[in-house]
C-alpha cells in the first residue's frame, strides 16, 4: 500500500494529498460519511461512525485518508474480503473496496476513479486474486466508476446495512472471453424493475458496462 500512495501522490490535485488515516482521525472520517449518507441518502449509503473504522481497522483494513490543505475531506477504504463481511468468509483470496466517501468540495476531480486504481493495484501486487465491492443500484455514478475499472455486477444482495446492493468484482487477471458473446441492456432502477436484474445475475449473466440509465449485460 504504501508504494502504491507514493505514487498515488504524484497525481492529486494541488493542495490535496493521500494518508494512512489512524484512530486519531475517526471522529473526522464520520463526519465526512454523514455528510456523504446525507448527500445520496442512507439507502445508497450507510453511515460509518468511528467505531466502525475502528472494527474494520482491528481485522486487517486500510483506512485512506485524502486531505486539503491538511484536513480530512474523504476516505476510502481497502481490507481482506473474508474479514470485513460475514458473507464473503469463504473468499480468502479476495479484497473489498468500501465505499468513498467525499465532501461536495472533493468532488468532480477523479477521486473516486483514482482509489478504485490505487486500492485494485495494492491488493493485486499483495497477491489477491479479486477485489469486491459493494454498491446500490441507485448509485449510477459509482456503478459507472466502478465498471469503468473493470469490475462487473455479479450478483444482487440484501445484507448489507439491510439495503439493496449490487456485489461488483473484478478478477486480477480480468475477465477473459466473457463479453465476447451475447448482450442485453436493463434500465437500472429507480425507473427499471430490480427483479429483471436479479434474474439474469442469476442466470449467470454479467453486468458489465454502463449506458446510463441503463446496464450492458453480458454472457
Ligand atoms: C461517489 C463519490 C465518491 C464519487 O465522487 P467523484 O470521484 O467526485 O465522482 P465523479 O467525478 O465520477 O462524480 C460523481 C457524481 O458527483 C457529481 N458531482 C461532481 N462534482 C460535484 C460537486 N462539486 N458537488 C456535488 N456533486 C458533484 C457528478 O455530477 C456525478 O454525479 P452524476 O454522475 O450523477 O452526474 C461521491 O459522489 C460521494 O462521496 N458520494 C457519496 C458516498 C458514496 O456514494 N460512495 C460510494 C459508495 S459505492
């Protein structure tokens, strides 16, 4: 992680840069996600208080810190799959990205592009084979982020913070010969029905790109 924030360094926006963030910074971190759950709403985004960091900082995770002009303006967060969601136990080879989270003057300059990239290569030099996500599918700007880095909707769940949520993955080694064949395109909720989506994740097929309001499936 920390070759990766070094170079990660040399691509901030003047007067921003990236650190290890500490339990002296959590009560920082939780005013930043409430003002972020604030922003899209607690459905899209759960609240994350400084017990919360702290918990995930105890099994294993990276906080990341981005700081203006040396003050905490978003998070991002990076750990072992199987030690940060009960429902990924059995996935000891994967890592999960947790959402970032910004305030409204962080915005619109790429943060969230970057930590995807920044978080992906450390978990892959440190020789996991996949990074996980979360992500609701009302959130139409992370699930373009997100796609747009090579992740794919793989399936649907309702564990996390008992809300919808789309589980994203991207493979280290990418997805091969999948895209190659057949496409479908649904129109994401709020306007699409979710139950068409959870059909054909269980069908096997992949949400693999965006073309807002709508997803690409692929097979
Ligand atoms: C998701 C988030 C991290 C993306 O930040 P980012 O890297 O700046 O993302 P982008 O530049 O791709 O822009 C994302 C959205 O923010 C909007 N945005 C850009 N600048 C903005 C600003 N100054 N103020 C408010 N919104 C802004 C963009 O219009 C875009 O929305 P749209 O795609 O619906 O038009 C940030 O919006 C955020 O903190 N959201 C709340 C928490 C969250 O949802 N986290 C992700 C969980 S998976």
């Amino acid at each position: 992680m920390q070759a990766g924030l070094k170079a990660a360094q040399a691509q901030c926006p003047p007067g921003q840069r990236l650190a290890l963030a500490g339990p002296k910074d959590f009560d920082a971190l939780a005013a930043i996600s409430a003002e972020a759950a604030a922003f899209v709403g607690l459905d899209v985004f759960g609240l994350q208080d400084a017990a919360f960091f702290a918990s995930i900082r105890e099994r294993g995770a990276v906080i990341l810190q981005i700081l203006r002009h040396d003050i905490p303006e978003g998070y991002s967060v990076v750990g072992p799959a199987a030690q940060m969601a009960g429902l990924f136990a059995g996935e000891d080879d994967k890592g999960l990205l947790f959402g970032t989270a910004l305030r409204a003057g962080l915005r619109g300059q790429g943060w969230q592009r970057r930590m995807i990239r920044l978080r992906c290569a450390a978990l892959f030099a440190a020789g996991f084979g996949g990074a996980k996500a979360f992500v609701s599918p009302w959130n139409h700007a992370s699930l373009t982020n997100l796609l747009g880095d090579g992740f794919a909707v793989v399936s649907h769940d309702f564990s996390y913070y008992q809300r919808h949520r789309f589980i994203v993955e991207r493979p280290a080694k990418g997805w091969g010969a999948l895209g190659a064949g057949e496409t479908q395109a649904l129109t994401l909720p709020p306007d699409g029905d979710l139950e068409d989506h959870r059909h054909l994740l269980a069908s096997g097929w992949r949400g693999m790109d965006m073309a807002r309001p709508q997803m690409l499936y692929r097979r």
